[in-house]
C-alpha cells in the first residue's frame, strides 16, 4: 500500500475539493478513491458540440463544475481563452467568462480552483482570475509573450507556471504570481533549458518542490519564505545525446520518483510552437497539424523512472520498441498495485509495466490512447481514450493488472488529442477535446 504522501493530496493551495486541479493534484497521479466498476454497470453519455478547444473540467464546491479551455483559430478571428461553469448532466454553460485575451496564442491552458474561492485561468500570454460566476475580478499579461501550460497552486497559495519551448529556442520562464493580485512575486526564472511538459510539484511543511522537463534534463526548484531557487545539485539527464528520441511531456511523481515518456514533441507541437504568435497563420495549415504525421527521430517510445530524492537515477523501459513512437501525454503511476500505463500513440499500444522490482512489461492492449488518463486504484481501472482505425475517440476501462478490456463506449467524437478526463465522483467522468466535451456515467 502507499503512504499519505504518495497520493494526490492536493496542496492547501486548492479549494477543498475533490478535484481543483488538472489530474487531480501537484504530482499529477490522476487517481480518484472510490470504484468505477464499469464492467458492472451501463454506461450513458451525454455529448455537447460546442466547437471549441475543451482543455479540462475541475471541481469547486461538490457538484460545481467547470471547463475551461481556448479556440482553436489557427488562422483567421483572434483566439481568446474562456472558461464556463457548466451543469453536471447537461453540460450546457450556467455562466462563462466571455472572451478572455490570450496574447493571439493558440495552445492548451489550464483551470484550477485556488484557497481563496477563485478559479483561476492560463491561456497564451496570459492569467485570469475569475469569481464562482465566471465574472473577471484580475488581468495579468505574463512576462513572456508565448503560449504558457500548466498551472498549480503552491502550498503558500501562490500560483506557478511557465511558457512553453522547444529544443534550441532558450531557457523556459517559470513565473510565481501572487493568487489574489496576480502580481509576480519574485523575479522569473529562466531555466538552463526549454520546457514542453507542464510541471508537477509536491509540498512539505518548510515548502514546495516543483519538477519541470527540460529538453534534454529534469530540474528542480524549491519554493520555500525566500522565493525560487534552481537546485543546481539534480539535473539528472533523460534524453540521449544522438537524437533518437523527442521531448519528454509532464512528469507523475509517485514512489520517489518521476514517471515520463519521451518521444512527445510531434509534428504539430513543433510546427505550432515554431510560430509567432504560437499556433497562428495566415492561412490555416491544413493536414500538418495531424498528430499521426511522422515524426523526426528513429526511437522507439520509452518510459523513464528518475529518482527525485537524491541521486537522480535513472531507468529506461521501451514498453513496445517500435521505431518512431510518439504521444501528446504523459504516462501515470499506480503506487497501490507498483503499476505503470504507458502507451504509443503513433504506432498504437497500451502497456502496463511492473514497477515491483525493475521496470518489466506485464501486457499489452492493441489500442491507440492519446490523453490523460484517469485511474481507480480501488478497482484496479484505468479509463483513456482510444482513436480507433474507424476514426472514433472512444472512451476505454482497462484492468490495471491483466490489461483486460472491461469496457468501451463511444463519446460522440471523431477528434483525438492530448487532453484530461476528470472523474466527476458518481461513478462518472468528464472528456475534453477539440469541439467536444462529453460525460459518461456507469449506472
């Protein structure tokens, strides 16, 4: 079994939820308590075109709910970033933000529900925040005028986040804003290093520890009374140095260590974040923004265990070793059954990895998933998408242990990409993606 510190546990910077933030806490296990048992029940869905880029559902007060997410107006009208609050059955909007200014940058942001009874919004260039009725109370344009991922609270309440760069593009920004101003509080720092994934970060009584994926190593800062510092001591390196793999995504801190994959700046990533203002053209560019587009190096996909707590070790596993692998997600970790889920997007597979001693593969599944994943640990599920060769983005239920298919349900969808499933907490859980936001509950 795990250690309380070993679960989500989001920091004291959320509202008291069961989930405010993307995967469900700071060290992104996207784990939720309670059974899902799909094989045991029916499954209904409920299905809302509302053609948008739909990024993530979070949580405030039990049964209020809101999407957040951006435009995906890659060329012509501006983008802007908005989130609603939406009714748990329906999905249609009970109040929306209106058009928030996103510095013309079209990428992913994020929501959360901060301490202080805000929920606050990344988008492009800029952050929000907004009152329970979606209404704006402050503006802040970041510092850096790119698109910015990722969004947590810090056990101080103060917020965290950072742009976005690829390889041979700079040092990535992280910026530490105060949650109820949103002035910066101390001066950014600039990494030795671009950062694609977005960060994950746990908390002790003296602070925080935030862990970012650079392109080629992992950092670490501690937050603490004085402000950021880089730990210039831990940098272990992820990536080879001959080019056989891409960019790691987000990290998932579980057992003492950071869960990834490599193999994740795609053609589409690198082309959006390779223009000015991100994501923006003149004229729309068509087919290469497909996630199924080759990508530039020879590797097969790998899974990579690195000790954050002192020596920075780290362990390699190719769940599938088929050339050329690529995802738009990271992988998760399940500490209660020593289980890791990795998966190719590109060259489809699902794979479950035996963490127990070694990283050992224990079963595969032929499917193709793309996006962040929920998991029951109780029940031993996992629930992720899967782009089937008919060209639906279905919603699966794996066995964690045995890799058996438990159930599949279709969500409306004909659109696959990288984003979050939130567990709504009634054997349910909500689906985003371009133009679609779905529900599916068990009965």
């Amino acid at each position: 079994m795990t250690t309380p510190l070993d679960r989500n546990d989001p920091s004291p910077g959320y509202w008291p939820s069961r989930w405010p933030v993307e995967c469900g806490g700071n060290r992104r296990q996207k784990a939720r308590t309670g059974r899902l048992d799909a094989a045991g029940g029916t499954a209904e869905v409920v299905t809302r075109r509302n053609d948008r880029w739909n990024v993530m559902v979070v949580e405030r007060d039990q049964g209020e709910w809101f999407l957040g997410g951006t435009m995906p107006a890659f060329a012509g009208p501006p983008p802007y970033g908005w989130v609603e609050r939406i009714h748990p059955e329906t999905l249609e909007p009970i109040s929306w933000s209106g058009e928030l200014p996103c510095g013309d940058h079209v990428w992913c942001g994020a929501i959360l529900a901060h301490a202080n009874g805000s929920i606050h919004s990344v988008n492009g260039s800029y952050l929000h925040r907004l009152d329970p009725d979606c209404q704006v109370l402050a503006e802040r344009e970041l510092p850096v005028d790119r698109s910015h991922n990722g969004l947590l609270a810090l056990s101080d309440g103060t917020l965290i986040t950072k742009d976005l760069r690829l390889e041979g593009q700079g040092g990535t920004t992280i910026t530490r804003l105060d949650p109820d101003t949103l002035e910066v509080i101390d001066e950014p720092m600039v990494l030795p290093e671009g950062s694609m994934g977005r960060i994950a970060a746990d908390h002790d009584p003296d602070g925080d520890t935030v862990v970012v994926p650079g392109t080629e190593h992992l950092w670490r800062i501690r937050v603490d009374g004085s402000g950021m510092h880089l730990d210039g001591s831990w940098s272990p390196r992820y990536r080879t140095a001959n080019g056989d793999q891409g960019l790691a995504w987000d990290s998932c801190l579980s057992d003492g260590a950071a869960w990834l994959m490599d193999c994740g700046d795609v053609a589409p990533v690198r082309l959006i974040h390779t223009t000015e203002p991100n994501g923006r053209w003149v004229e729309h560019p068509g087919n290469r923004l497909s996630w199924r587009n080759p990508v530039a190096w020879t590797g097969a996909l790998r899974l990579l265990r690195v000790d954050v707590g002192g020596s920075g070790e780290v362990d390699v596993v190719e769940p599938f070793g088929t050339p050329g692998g690529g995802i738009i997600a990271p992988p998760v970790h399940v500490p209660e059954h020593q289980m890791a889920l990795a998966w190719d997007s590109l060259n489809g597979g699902l794979a479950g990895i035996d963490t127990s001693d070694g990283l050992a593969v224990s079963w595969h599944l032929d499917v193709r998933p793309t996006m962040q994943p929920v998991v029951f640990p109780e029940s031993a599920e996992i629930v992720i998408n899967d782009f089937t060769r008919d060209g639906t983005d279905d919603l699966i239920v794996v066995d964690i242990l045995t890799g058996d298919l438990l159930d599949r349900v279709q969500t409306g969808s004909r659109i696959a990409n990288g984003m979050f499933l939130t567990p709504g907490g009634n054997r349910d859980v909500f689906y985003c993606t371009t133009l679609t936001v779905a529900r599916v509950v068990w009965r």
